[in-house]
C-alpha cells in the first residue's frame, strides 16, 4: 500500500486505497483491482468481474500458464509486460467481463 500511496502522490493522481482484505469489501463498483502476490489469476479474475472489470497485478515466472489456465474459464483480454526489477516477474493488465 505504502507503494500505491507513493505512485498516487508523484502522479498527484486522487486514489481510495483499501485495507481490508478483498473478500470482506462490500462494495463493487471500483475502476481498478491491483495485487500483488495475493493469489493465482484466476481468482483474480473472478475478483475482477465481481469489482471492478479491469486488474493490474505484478506476476511471477509462471504467468504463461497461469494465462492458460485461465482463459479455459474467463473471456479477458490481457497485456503483458516484463518486470523491471525482477527478470522473471511480469505485470499483467486485465480486462474481464463484469458478472
């Protein structure tokens, strides 16, 4: 959080960063999801669909299969890009179809 934080000050971009774990979030209409090491894609996606429609999430080396894996329950499109801190993580932007 700490990280989003920062990124929203440089940007000076006007964000609501939430604390509680996402499962316990009542509320649904959100403009991104973001994690980080939180879970597999396709619960993310499922989060997604029921939040918000568009992610950004920070991936490991496994994220081919993960993509894979996936796209044998969810319509999304996706966006990949190497991490530049690490040579094996990704970030992945999603959009999925909201349930």
């Amino acid at each position: 959080m700490m990280f989003l934080s920062e990124v929203a000050r440089q940007t000076d971009t006007k964000v609501t960063l939430l604390t509680e774990r996402i499962e316990k979030v009542t509320e649904t209409d959100f403009d991104t999801v973001c994690a980080r090491g939180f879970s597999g894609l396709k619960n993310l996606l499922k989060i997604t669909a029921d939040k918000s429609g568009y992610g950004v999430f920070l991936k490991g080396a496994k994220i081919e299969e993960e993509i894979r894996e996936a796209q044998k329950l969810y319509d999304f499109t996706y966006e990949l890009y190497p991490s530049k801190t690490d040579s094996s993580g990704h970030i992945i932007t999603v959009s999925v179809e909201r349930n």
